[in-house]
C-alpha cells in the first residue's frame, strides 16, 4: 500500500502563505503546544481527502482561509475586518501520495472566498466524483472517513449506544449508502402490501355483498311468483263470491219490486208532504250554508279589525318618536345658530384686531421713515468717547450705580406687572369659556326638563293603557270561564239528548255494520269490549274507564283488513269506528316494578282475554294500575312519587300530571229530548264556541300587554335617566357658578396687585428720573465738547440714535409674535365658525327628512283608518244579513215541525209495511254493498277480473259528493242515508260486466261456507308464506351494478399485486446487497476484536490480555437493531461497558477503531490526541501497537502530548507558533537517526 509523503499548505487556516509540512514516515508524531495550529494540520489533511467543511470545525468552505485572527484572538474586531478585507481570497491544501509503485501522486483542493471548492490530480482539474473515486481506488475511502480518528472520537466511540455502533459498522462496510434505497422502498412495500391487503377485502367484500345480492334475487324471483299466483287465487276467489253475489241480489231485487207494487195504493197527499218535506229541507240546508258564510265573514272582518290594531299602534309610536325626533332637531338648532352668531361676533372682533394692527403698524413705519439716524463715530473719535465715558463714571460712580439697583427693581417690577397681567387674562379668559358652558349647561337642561315632561305625559298615558289591558284579559277570563261552565253544562244535556235519541238507533247500525264486515272481511273480531271481561265484578267500573275510547274499538288482525273495514263504512255512510289492528299496535314495555305496589294492580292484570286479543288490551291499558281506594291511588301518585296514572274502583282518574277526574255520579233519570230542544242545544253550543273562540283570538293578542309592559319599563328607564342627567347638570351647574365665583374673587385680587405694582413702579420711575438728571449734569459737563464736535445737543441725544434700530428690530418681532397670535386665533375660529355652519345644514337636512317621514307615516295612519272604516261598515253589514238567515232559519224550521207531524198522523198506518219495505231495500243495498267492496277491494289490490265490457278504470274509489257535513245530516235522517247509499252504490259498476266463465260448474253450484273457508285457507297459507319472505325487491337491479364493481375491483386487486411483487424484487435486490455488506464487515470486526483487544491490554504478567467480542441484537436484519460490544480487561470478571473505567473505555474504543479500520484498512491512519485519557501504562500500549504495526502497508500519523508516545516516534513534526508573522508554522525532525 502507499503512504503520505507531505502535505503542502497556502493560506489554510492559521498556515501563512505556502508552507510544506513533513515529510510522514511510518510513525510520526505532531507535536506543539496548544492553539499553535496542531488541529488544522489534522483539517487539513481532512480537507485535501474530501472531508466536508461542516466536519471540519467550520461552518463553510471560506472559513478555511488564512486569517490573523486565527492566530491573534485578542486583535481588535475592526482592524480584523480590514485585514481580512486585505487578506488572500484563496486557500489550497496538497497531498503528496507515494503509491506501492514508488508512484506520487499530487491531491490538491482549492478553498475560495466564494465557499466553492476546486479539485485537482497532478495539478489536473478534476470533478469531484472522480476525485473521490481516485482516492477509494487507494482505500481512502472518504465516506466512512477510515483513515483518520478525530479528536474526542475515542471517548464518542467509548459512550456510544448499540445502534450508533451499528452505524459506524454501516459506514465502514458501505452498506450505509444502501439505507436511504432500503427505507424508500421499505415504505413503498408496505403501501403496496397495504393497498393490496386494502383491495383484497374490498374484492371479499363485494364478492360476499354480490353472493348475497343473488341470493336475495332467487328471492326476490320466488316472492313476485308467489304473489303473482296468490293474486289469481284471490281473483278466482273474489270472481266466485261476485257470482253468488249477482245470483242473491237477482232475487232479492224480485222480491222488493214485488213489495214495492204493493205499495203503489199510497195515498197522493202523504206523497205531496213527503215531497213539501224534502223540499223545505233543502231550502233550509241552503239557509244555513248561508248563514254560515256569513259567520265566516263577521269573523274574518273581526280579525282584520283586530290585526289592525297593532299596526295602528306602531304607527302612532313610529309618529310620537318622529315628534321628538324633530323638537330635539329643532332644539339643536338653535343651540347651533345662537352658536354660529357668537361665532362670527368673535370672528368679527379678531378681524378687527387685525387691521387695528396693521394700521398701527403703517403708523409706526410712516414715523420710522422720518428718522434720521445719528452720526457715524470715526476710530479716534470712539477712543474719545470710551475716555469721556470712564471720566462720567470716575465722578457719578454713586449715581450710576444707584441708577443700575433702581433698573434692577423696575425690571423686577415690571415682570411681576407682566405676571399679574398674565394671571388677570388667564382669568377673563377662563371666566368667558365658563360662562359659555354655563350657557351651554342651562340650554341642556332645559331640553332634559322638557324631555322629562314628555316622557312622564307618554308613561302616564302607556301606564293607563296598560290598565286598560289588564282590565280586559280580566273581563277575557272571567267570561271564559262563564263559557265554559255554560258550554259544559250544554255539552252534557245535549250528550244526554244524543244518547237517549241515537242510541238504541245507533246500537242496531253498528252491530249490522259489524255483522256485514265480519262476513265480507276475514280478521274482523268484534268491539274490544266483547273480546275481554274483569277478572272480579269489582273492577268492571274501574276497566271501563280505563278502557275508555277504545271499549267499543273494533280488533282487526292487520291494518290491512282495518283499511278495508273503513272503506266499507265510508261507502255505506254507517258512521265511524276506531279499529285496533294487531300487527300494528305498539304496546308500551310493562314495568314489572308495579306490580308490588301496596293495594294495586296492573290493569293488565285484572283483565281475561284470549292471548291473540292481548296486545290490544295491553295497547289500551298502558301500565296504568288499578288501585282499590282513592287514598291508595294518591299515596302511590304523591307520596311514592311514582309516575303512573292510576284509576280507582269508583271510576276516579289520576293522570300522570296531578289532573284528578272521573269519579261516581248519581244516577240520573233519562230525559226524552226531542228534535226541536236539540236543535236548541246545537245552537246554543255553535254560539258558545264562536264566542269562545273570539274569546282565545283575542287572548292570543295578548302581545299588546306584554308590549305595553316594555314600553313602561323603557319610559320609566328612560325618564330615570333623564332625571338623573338633570341632577348631573344641576350639580355641573352648580360647579360652574362656584368656579365663576372663584374666578372673580382671584381676578379682584389680582387687580389690586397689579394696580399695587403700577403705583410702586411709578415711584421708582421718578426716583430713576432724578438720579438720571443729576448723571445728566456731570454727562454735559464731560462731553460738552464732544458735542459740540458732533453736532448734538447731548450725549444722550447721540446714544439714543444709535439705539434706535435695536428698538425697531425689538418692534417688529413683537409685531409678528403678536401677528402669528391673531392668525392662528383666526384661522381656529373660522374653522370652528365653519364646523357649525356644516352641522347646521346637516341638522337642516335631517329636519327636513324626519319631517317627510313623519308625512308619509300620517299618510299611513289616514289610511288605516280608513280601511277600519271599511272593516266597521262591512261587519255591521254582515251582522244584520247574518241576523236575515238567523230569522229565516228558524222559519223553515217551524215549517218543517209542522209538516212532520203531518207526517206522523198520516203514516201511522203505513209503519208496519214502510219498515218491513225499508227492510227489504236494506237487505238488498248490503248485498249490492258487498258487490260494490269486492269491485273497489279488486281496484285497491289491482286484481284484474275477467270483463265482458267496461273497464276497472270505470270503479270509483272515492264518492266526490261525500262530506262530512253530509254525514251528519243523514244520520238525522234515515230515508236521505238510505237514498244516497243507494245512489252511491249503484253508480259505481253500471258500466261493467264481468266474464265468469273461469268458474267450474261446481265453484257456481256450491255457495256454501264450506267453498269460501276452503278459498281463505288456501289463500292464508299464500299469504303466511308471503309474510315469512322478507325480498329484497331492488336486488335483481343492483346486481348487475355489483357484479360490474366486483369485476373492477378484480383488475384493482390484481395491479396492486403486481406492484406487490415489483417493489418486493426491488426492495429485496438492496435488502441482500445491504444485508451482504454488513455482514461482511461484522464477520471480519468480530473475527479481529479479540485479537486487537488482547494485543492492547496484554503484558507480562498477563501475556493473554483481555477478552473483548460483539453481538448482534437482531440476526435477521442487524442493521436495523443495536450492535453490543463487550470488553473484558485481564483478570477482570465480564461486565458492560458502562461499568469500565475511563482508561478501560479508552482501550477497548482504540481496539474497536483498530478492528475497523482492519477491514478496509487506508494506507495511513491520523490520531488526533486519542491517548487523552490513557494513563503512562496504557500510553506505552498503544505505543507498542503502533510501532508493531507501523509499516510499509501502514502509516501512523499521531498527535499527542504525551512524551511517552512521541519519544517513540520514527519522526517529529513540530508545530508552533510564529508571532511576528501571525502564522503557525512546522519543524521535522526524523529520529531515527538517535535510537539508542
């Protein structure tokens, strides 16, 4: 193998411009001491070989070159930077390679300022791939970095975790380069594995959802056949019971038209009242679909009149908010105009001021310009004046210095004359802005006072409204309360009346109807009633009023049947049933808890019936409980809290809500009501409830009370604070007038002060005014010749021209100063003058549109009244035409009581044979009924007979002339029921005939019960077939969808499995490669571990060293896992390596290292002070090893402090410091010149 010759460094670091450093024998030790640059020689090795800046102790390619600071880091920032802005802007490192041919080899690598780097090969430039590929064909291998151990690294590799051995196993054997590929396509296995798995159970799920979908279609097929058979056997059926039907009513019909001849010898005038009869009974009918209407009408008029009313009330708010809206608008507009004048006066008076002060100043330039400055002095003739003027102070020094203290107390005066002026304008100003806002306070409280006034005028009027209201709900609610017991006790009399008139009648239809229905349905059982009984005589009361509506229901088998039994009812006009159908009846759980409450029963309990009939009874009963006293009943319902209904033994009712009913009456005696006083009862309850019902419509208006209420409680809010808003301008009031007062009692003192101060500035003037005469005298004396050489009558008159323009120039800035003033006055003033004008037309504005609103809002209110107007006249209209029926009403009803008891002396004769007539005609409208039920029953099924002529279509459902109001009125009227049913009956099939030839001889001979039971057994076990199938009828058109889907979902699973297969391959091509890399790295490392261990530790007295091995923590994939290391030093028992010592750590990471780099050796290897930690003992060690194995095949290049290893050294290589050039510099020396 080859070795290092020398590296040769320009501007690296701290290495000053190109110096060579070496050369390296087998063993060289780098010396120096610390900071003079041992590390950057390591760098730069590093460098040369590839290394990465980031592991260089560095943050980029530029800070590799050469800076003094590196070497002086006491310099100062500054002149750092210049010099560094001078330094040089490259740096280069070469290695000097001498390979096993005797061949150099040049690696050189450039560092520019840029961070860029430059490759070269015998000073050829190079990429940086084939750069590195050069250096691994000579085992350097840069990746794994195998041929250098960087400071720190031995106690790294010493603390180390499993995984991160694993890794540095990774990057020594290259299968680290394999992890990024192994994760990646890891990932992508799995995702295929998952998506594979994912359309794998979608396939299953299909394929099981499409399974059961055939299934459900072989279904779904069976059910539309069996159907389709049942509905020809109930054709057949229906057709055989339609021609026995046929057959009866044939014979029937004879004989009626038989009675019906006798009963041609009627007498002519019992016709003529029969027909006056009917005749008078229509036109009454008309009567009272007419009064009728116009009942409609007063009431929709009334609630229009009452709708109104609201709408008229938010108007007239809507007005009164308007109206003050406006005042208030008004208000502040004359605040704003009396503002505006103030405004303009004070805009006014600084205009004023303003040209007062420009004429003055027009005066004072006009006087300026007839002043003539005085003489000029010459230079001698100043020297005179300064020795005349120290003369005049030589002789007045007493009188000077007099005059300069009285100058001193006047200025003192004045200042103080200036401040007491000062204090006296602050204080007009301040009593000016107080008596605005006093102004201002009083204008605001008087706009609170007139608020209040009007606030207490509405809250008054609103209050008596509310009275008002309240008054009515009262009168509401005791009239109601008056209806009620009035309707009450109307409702029980005409109870009465209704039963003792209708009942023995009503009895008689229901059971025919009952009988008709259980022989043209199957599944009719009877009134629940006559299906269960009390279990004791004791609770008979107490069921039947549990019972309750449901005593006198009908139990059919399904709601099929229930259908057909209304139906039926519906054509006959036979009144009305509750039907109780078992199939679908939803019985309430019953709470077995119940059962043990003291002195009670479930009702359920004390009821026999059949077990077919028991989910009506349960339906009808609940878990209501029977209870054997009324105190038994409230101590289960009060005490016991128990949320139950019970009934007692005596009929009395407990609902679940406290509600007490029922109870034992007194029996009373039966009244024979007639036609005339039900009528009047019927009347009476039609008026009690229109009025009742008025009554609750207006209730429900009882939001003009709750408005009523609000709008109080937002008066009296308002008007408190109102009030308290007077209170706070009553007191701000109070405090403005306390604050004038204050104002004018400063301002009399001030004046004093200040008239104090002028008097004493006067006397100090004539004192300086008479001192000043006697300077005077000595003054002309001195200078009066001087003068007279000038040309002036005094000295004074001389100084004072000369003084003239200081004093213009003093002049003119207070002129601008007090300009500037005026200006800046004006300008605020003009703008505030210009605010209020902006607001003024604003409030203008807004006066104008509330005055609009409020027009169009009277507008509105003109309106409504008028439409009330309306309202009014059109309901006194309608109450007086209401009144016009009422009468006519009556009058055909008079007539008609007198043409029935016409009726009833003429007809006694002829009741015998009218009932035995009317019978007859019964008999044969039921079996035409039954004709009828079997046509509709065929259209509601559609179940198509076999036709001669007509058409299926041609059966009506529904009678469009039926109404309910019509069946009222035929009940009180049996021939009018009877007439109508018959009409609705026989135009139902007049237009069809039906073909019954699909009937065998026996099926039209054999009309017996026997025939039919044998048509409903089989069609029963059709239909519990039916029932026991539970199709899916959709199936049969989802299938083909699934089928479709399953096929998608097919191709689906077999792309994913392709991809399965495909990333598999892939992924297990690099899992062999990395698998194989690593493992041939941990078989050589394990193999030679022991070997180098023993090696380092062994000495005389233990010649077998220690024990050191490795393991795998996973087998399989070891990469994936931790890879422990166990060291065993001589004559120690085994133990973690956690537990050595530092010294152990250090030779067992240094055999580690050693085994390592054994398995891709580089032809040198650089230590950088990796015997930090090893004592002198263990120093000579390491020592020893290095010089074994220092050889021709390999190079040591080691930095170190310890003398014991560099004395063993075949060469030194010195690195120090050189300060004068800030540069570190190096020394060889080669000892193996002086080996003893």
């Amino acid at each position: 193998m080859g070795r290092l010759v020398q590296i040769e460094v320009d501007n690296f670091k701290s290495y000053k411009g190109h110096q060579v450093i070496g050369p390296f024998h087998h063993f060289t030790s780098v010396i120096g001491p610390n900071g003079s640059g041992k590390s950057n020689l390591m760098d730069a090795i590093s460098f040369v070989l590839g290394v990465h800046s980031s592991h260089l102790r560095s943050q980029s390619v530029k800070d590799m070159i050469y800076r003094a600071s590196a070497l002086n880091p006491d310099a100062n920032d500054d002149n750092t930077t210049s010099r560094h802005s001078r330094g040089p802007r490259t740096a280069h490192v070469t290695a000097v390679y001498e390979t096993t041919q005797g061949e150099q080899i040049l690696f050189k690598r450039t560092a520019h300022h840029t961070g860029q780097s430059d490759y070269h090969i015998n000073n050829r430039s190079v990429s940086l791939s084939e750069y590195n590929t050069t250096l691994e064909n000579e085992s350097i291998l840069v990746k794994a970095k195998n041929f250098l151990v960087f400071q720190g690294d031995v106690e790294s590799v010493a603390s180390q975790k499993p995984i991160e051995l694993t890794k540095l196993v990774e990057q020594i054997s290259g299968s680290w380069e394999y992890k990024e590929d192994y994760d990646r396509l890891k990932a992508l296995y799995d995702q295929a594995v998952e998506a594979n798995a994912h359309a794998l159970h979608k396939k299953r799920g299909i394929a099981m959802e499409a399974k059961q979908y055939r299934q459900q279609k072989e279904e779904a097929e069976n059910f539309t056949r069996l159907v389709q058979e049942r509905q020809e056997m109930s054709a057949r059926y229906l057709l055989w019971k339609l021609y026995h039907v046929e057959q009866k009513t044939e014979e029937m019909q004879q004989q009626v038209d038989q009675r019906r001849t006798a009963a041609d010898g009627a007498t002519e005038e019992q016709l003529t009242l029969e027909e006056s009869f009917k005749s008078v009974r229509k036109d009454q009918a008309l009567v009272h679909r007419e009064r009728t209407r116009r009942e409609l009408q007063i009431k929709k008029a009334k609630r229009e009149l009452t709708e109104q009313r609201p709408a008229s009330i938010t108007i007239q708010e809507k007005l009164d908010h308007l109206e003050k809206k406006i005042n208030q608008i008004k208000q502040n507009g004359l605040r704003a105009e009396r503002d505006f004048e103030q405004q303009k006066i004070q805009v006014a008076d600084l205009e004023k001021d303003m040209s007062l002060l420009d004429a003055e100043e027009a005066k004072y330039k006009d006087n300026l310009g007839q002043y003539n400055q005085g003489p000029s002095l010459t230079t001698e003739q100043t020297t005179t004046y300064e020795q005349l003027k120290q003369a005049v102070s030589a002789r007045a020094t007493k009188e000077q210095d007099q005059i300069a203290t009285l100058q001193q107390k006047r200025n003192l005066l004045l200042q103080e004359q200036d401040r007491h002026q000062s204090k006296l304008d602050q204080l007009s100003e301040s009593h000016q802005q107080y008596t605005a806002d006093r102004q201002q306070v009083m204008d605001h409280g008087q706009a609170l006072t007139e608020d209040a006034t009007s606030l207490t005028a509405k809250l008054t009027a609103r209050q008596h409204d509310l009275q008002t209201l309240i008054q009515e709900r009262t009168d509401i609610h005791r009239r109601e309360v008056q209806l009620n017991e009035q309707l009450q006790s109307t409702l029980n009399e005409l109870m009465d009346a209704k039963v003792v008139q209708h009942a023995s009648e009503k009895d008689r239809k229901t059971k025919e109807s009952l009988a008709m229905m259980q022989q043209l349905f199957g599944g009719v059982h009877g009134p629940l009633s006559k299906l269960c009984r009390p279990t004791q005589r004791k609770y008979g009361l107490a069921v039947s009023t549990l019972l309750g509506r449901h005593l006198d229901a009908i139990v059919v088998d399904d709601q099929k049947t229930a259908i057909d039994c209304i139906q039926y009812l519906r054509e006959q006009r036979a009144g009305t049933a509750t039907f109780l159908p078992l199939d679908g009846l939803l019985a309430p759980a019953i709470q077995d808890r119940w059962r043990q409450l003291p002195r009670a029963s479930l009702a359920v309990d004390v009821i026999q019936c059949d077990h077919v009939y028991l989910p009506a009874v349960e339906y009808a009963c609940g878990n209501t409980v029977v209870c054997d006293t009324m105190d038994a009943a409230k101590r289960i319902c009060y005490e016991m809290n128990q949320d139950v209904k019970a009934v007692t033994l005596d009929g009395s009712i407990l609902h679940r809500s406290g509600l007490i009913t029922g109870g034992p009456s007194s029996s009373q005696k039966t009244k024979i009501w007639d036609e005339k006083d039900v009528d009047g009862l019927m009347r009476t309850r039609d008026k009690l409830l229109a009025e009742l019902n008025e009554l609750s419509r207006t209730k429900r208006m009882g939001s003009a009370e709750e408005q009523a209420k609000s709008d109080c409680d937002g008066l009296q809010s308002q008007l408190a604070m109102v009030q308290d808003e007077i209170k706070i301008a009553e007191q701000k009031l109070k405090d403005i007038d306390s604050s004038l007062q204050n104002i004018q009692e400063n301002k009399v003192i001030h004046e004093q002060q200040l008239a104090h101060t002028q008097h004493a500035l006067a006397n100090l003037d004539s004192d300086i005014d008479r001192v000043q005469q006697t300077l005077s005298v000595v003054e002309d004396d001195v200078f009066s010749d001087f003068c007279a050489m000038l040309g002036v009558a005094t000295i004074r008159d001389f100084e004072n021209s000369q003084q003239i323009p200081d004093q213009i120039r003093e002049h003119n800035a207070k002129h601008q100063a007090q300009r500037l003033r005026l200006q800046t006055q004006l300008s605020f003033e003009t703008e505030q003058c210009q605010a209020i004008q902006d607001r003024l037309n604003k409030l203008t504005q807004s006066l104008q549109e509330a005055t609009d609103a409020q027009a169009r809002q009277q507008a509105d209110l003109v309106a409504l009244d008028a439409l009330k107007l309306t309202l009014t006249t059109n309901l006194a209209s309608y109450e007086a035409e209401l009144q016009e029926q009422l009468d006519a009403e009556r009058a055909k009803q008079t007539l008609l009581d007198a043409i029935r008891s016409q009726l009833e002396e003429k007809g006694k004769d002829m009741d015998g044979y009218i009932k035995e007539m009317t019978m007859a005609e019964s008999a044969v409208e039921k079996v035409r009924a039954e004709r009828v039920a079997i046509f509709r029953r065929c259209k509601l099924e559609d179940i198509r007979l076999p036709l001669l002529s007509g058409d299926m279509d041609d059966v009506l459902i529904d009678d469009s002339t039926t109404t309910t109001q019509q069946s009222m009125s035929m009940d009180s009227d049996a021939m009018e029921v009877d007439d109508l049913s018959q009409r609705s009956i026989r135009s139902t099939d007049w237009t069809v005939q039906v073909d019954y030839s699909a009937l065998d001889d026996d099926e039209r001979q054999d009309n017996s019960s026997h025939m039919d039971k044998r048509f409903q057994a089989d069609l029963k076990r059709r239909a519990q077939e039916l029932s026991q199938m539970d199709p899916n009828l959709k199936a049969i058109d989802r299938l083909d969808g699934i089928e479709q889907r399953l096929i998608d979902l097919e191709e689906e699973y077999r792309t994913t499995r392709k991809a399965v297969e495909t990333t598999r391959t892939q992924f297990d091509q690099v899992k062999r490669k990395r698998l194989s890399l690593f493992q041939a790295a941990f078989t050589h490392i394990s193999e030679h571990i022991d070997a180098v261990y023993k090696e380092l530790t062994k000495t005389v007295t233990f010649p077998l060293g220690g024990t050191a091995y490795l393991t795998l923590e996973e087998s399989h994939e070891p990469y994936l896992k931790g890879l422990l290391y166990h060291a065993m030093p001589p004559m120690k028992r085994f133990r973690d390596m956690d537990q050595l010592s530092g010294g152990e750590k250090s030779m067992a990471a240094l055999a580690l290292l050693f085994a390592i780099r054994s398995y891709q050796p580089s032809p040198f290897f650089v230590l950088d002070e990796v015997d930090a930690a090893l004592d002198n003992t263990n120093v000579k060690r390491v020592v020893s090893y290095i010089r074994r194995h220092a050889n021709d095949q390999f190079q040591f290049i080691v930095i170190s402090f310890k003398n014991i290893l560099y004395e063993r050294a075949q060469s030194l290589v010195g690195i120090y410091r050189d300060v004068d050039h800030s540069s570190s510099k190096s020394l060889t020396l080669k000892l193996d010149e002086y080996e003893e």
